[in-house]
C-alpha cells in the first residue's frame, strides 16, 4: 500500500467522526433577548377591564414620582445614597431580566465614575424599565384595541425590539449601552402610557373614537446616535 | 450546565435528555424554563443552521424562528413512543433552516451529475481533515445542497429516505450527492490527491 493511503494517526477514520470533532459554533451575541423581547410582545394579559384600568392608571402615576426621586438619589457627591439605591435596585435580580429579557447578561460591572456611566445610573433605568414592563402588562388588552391603536401599539413595539437588538450587540461602550437603556425607558413610557389611556377612553367612553382622533404621533424616532 | 449527552449510534449534538420537570414548567409557559431550554440548544441549532444555510446571521435567524416555534408547539409534544424531546427540537431546526434554503432557492446548489470529482473514496480521509478550521473552510465551499445532504447523514444519522423527505427529493438524490460530496471534500483538503487520481483517471 502507498505511503499516501496510510491511516495519519491524527486523521479521523470517517466523516462521521471528522464531524463530530467539529467544535460547536454559536452566534456572536445570545439570542435569548430578542426571542425575549419578542414573546413579550405578544404577551397579551387579560385582567379585568375595571381592574386592570384602574392599576394601570395608578402605576402610571407612580412611575414619574419615583423616577423623580431616582433622580435625586443619583445626584452626584451622594454617595451612601447612591450605593443604597443600586442595593435597593439589585435586590430583585432579575426584574428587568424576567420580563425584558435583555438586562441580566449584559449588565455592566461596576466601575468608577471616571470611566462612564455609573452603577446606580443603570440600575435606575433597569429598574424602572421593569415597573414600566409590570405597568404594560396590566394596562394592555387587545379586546379594546381599534385597528388603528392596534397598529401603533405594534410600531411602538417594533420600535422597542430595534433598541433590544441593538443592546444585544457584543461589546457595546457603556455610554452607549446607557443611551439606549434611556430611549428604552423612554419608549416604554410612551407605550404604557399608550395602553393606560386607551384603557381609560374604554372604561368610560362607549365608542372609542381611535380612526378619527389619531394623528399618527411621532413614535418612530430613529435610535439615536450616541457616540 | 447541560446533562450528558445520550448515547447514540450516531452521535448528535443535539442528543441532550431534558428532564420531564423542566418540560412540565415549559408546557406552563414558565419563562425561566424556555430560557433553560434555549440555552442547552442555542449551540446544537445554530451548528445546524450554519452547516445548512453556510451562513451566520441566516443561521442566527433560524435559530430564532426555532426556539420561537418549539415555545409556540412546546404542548404539542407528547414524547410519543419514547421519542425524545431532542428529536422533536432537532426536526423542528433542520425543517426552518431547509426552508430558508428552500426560499433563496439554493436547494438547487448541489454537485452536478456530469462534474468529475477524482478523489478516491477508497482511501483514509486527509489529514487535514482533522482540522477544524480547514474542514469547515472546505464544508463551507461545498454547495448549499451538497453539504446539507453531508452533514444530516453523517453528523445528525439521518437516512437516505429521511433527508429525501425532508429536502422533497428522492433518496438516489441524497446517496448522489452524499458521494459526490465526500469526494469533493476530500479533494478540497487534499488537493494534491486530486491532482495524482486525475492522473490515474486520464
């Protein structure tokens, strides 16, 4: 037999086994966020309409106080203060997690206020991108969407699966992380703030004039550039 | 961290056994337990996806749509004649992603029948095949269809008849090209040893 026929001792003796040594591959960023995201849009909670209208309404209220208290909190050369809001903050691993889906793996290590943003600034936005979550799921229900609100219920949520495919991107800085947990609380407000509404029109109005009084409002906005 | 895999014949990175609680919560709808799932096969699809549609932002979108269809379909899985859970998945992964290759239309990137491939079947397979790098240099220069057909019969145990249903061909289809596709193969990481059976042939 030729030398070149020769079994190599390093050589797998068929495709089968050539294959299997192959490594795994994966994608570059988890996909689980996205898929996350996703269900999370189609996640339609049916409470009752007096109930849930009224919760909503009153998470809605809350929210703005408590941000305006974060945002005190935050201020800087507070420190003790600070460092007990981000303990507050992290006491409920995974609340914006669970329900986002995008917080959990990609949360930054703490680091000093020289390098960027600050610990507490993220955990003031994952945390209040969770409420805001809590609120949109009391506060929707497709039973008392009109085609129209249906519409732009779904470009706000397009508009929110754009930045959570954009934060799942690998190595992003943290300014920009940051910017982009903004305009996600952001627009979580306004889609909230969107479904509490209608749930209010619904509860006390008979006929919900949608077709007639939307004027297309501008939700669409671009992610920003940050950088 | 995932549990051993089960054995097989023909070993599967998808062959992971999950337990029967951990699809009792997904059946509830428990996100925790989807994201578990996902985890354990985020690799074993997107491998897949990637040695079908030889590209990696199309094997991250059938990645995707899998995982979304498996939590859409999770109740529909009954592990009928102890089939395993694995199996359902993996069958699920191959449809999306030979779908996807259905819909660019490059199932028909295949070997042709008239295209001489000299390299010797006979022989042991180059050394270079034991290099992961260079073979999947060479998998990934394979066509479309070509490779499909390799890596669901050798890496994933497929049958002839199996990979003819599930690519709406016929099973001489897939035997044509699964020997057309290792001879291709072994010219790519070798071919010094195409240049001496062309000789032989001539």
């Amino acid at each position: 037999m030729p030398d070149s026929h020769q079994q190599h001792p390093s050589s797998p003796s068929n495709w089968t086994d050539a294959f299997a040594a192959l490594p795994l591959d994966a994608p570059e960023a988890s996909g689980w966020p996205a898929i996350a995201s996703r269900l999370d849009a189609r996640r339609r909670v049916r409470w009752p309409l007096w109930l849930a209208t009224a919760a909503a309404l009153a998470l809605v209220a809350v929210v703005p106080l408590q941000r305006l208290a974060n945002d005190r909190i935050a201020r800087p050369g507070d420190s003790a203060i600070v460092d007990a809001g981000s303990r507050a903050a992290s006491a409920e691993p995974g609340a914006a997690s669970a329900d986002t889906g995008v917080a959990t793996a990609d949360r930054p290590a703490p680091t000093d206020a020289a390098n960027g943003p600050s610990r507490a600034e993220f955990e003031r936005l994952y945390a209040e991108s969770a409420q805001l979550e809590a609120v949109l799921a009391m506060a929707r229900d497709d039973r008392v969407a009109s085609g129209p609100a249906a519409a732009l219920s779904d470009e706000l949520d397009a508009y929110l699966t754009s930045i959570d495919a954009a934060l799942s991107q690998p190595a992003l800085p943290r300014s920009q992380r940051l910017a982009l947990w903004d305009q996600r609380v952001d627009a979580l407000r306004q889609v909230a703030g969107f479904a509490s509404t209608q749930r209010w029109l619904t509860a006390t109005v008979t006929t919900v004039p949608w077709s007639a009084s939307i004027d297309a409002p501008p939700i669409h906005q671009p992610i920003h550039d940050v950088d | 961290m995932p549990p051993e895999a089960a054995p097989a014949q023909r070993p599967s990175s998808f062959a992971i056994d999950v337990p029967d609680t951990l699809l009792a919560r997904a059946r509830g709808g428990d996100r925790a337990a989807f994201e578990q799932v996902y985890r354990w096969f985020e690799r074993p699809v997107f491998t897949l996806a990637l040695r079908i549609c030889g590209d990696r932002e199309e094997a991250s979108d059938v990645l995707q749509d899998t995982m979304l269809k498996v939590i859409d379909r999770i109740g529909d899985f009954r592990g009928a004649g102890g089939s395993p859970f694995w199996g359902w998945l993996r069958q699920i992964a191959v449809n999306e992603a030979l779908m996807r290759l259905r819909r660019d239309r490059r199932q028909g990137d295949e070997i042709a029948v008239d295209d001489q491939v000299f390299a010797d079947e006979r022989t042991p397979l180059p050394p270079a095949a034991a290099d992961a790098a260079v073979l999947q240099r060479a998998l990934a220069a394979l066509p479309a269809s070509t490779r499909s057909v390799l890596w669901l019969y050798h890496a994933e145990g497929y049958t002839h008849e199996e990979i003819a249903a599930l690519m709406q061909r016929t099973a001489s289809f897939s035997k044509s090209q699964l020997a057309r596709g290792g001879r291709r193969l072994r010219t790519l990481l070798d071919p010094a040893a195409e240049t001496a059976a062309e000789h032989t042939h001539a």
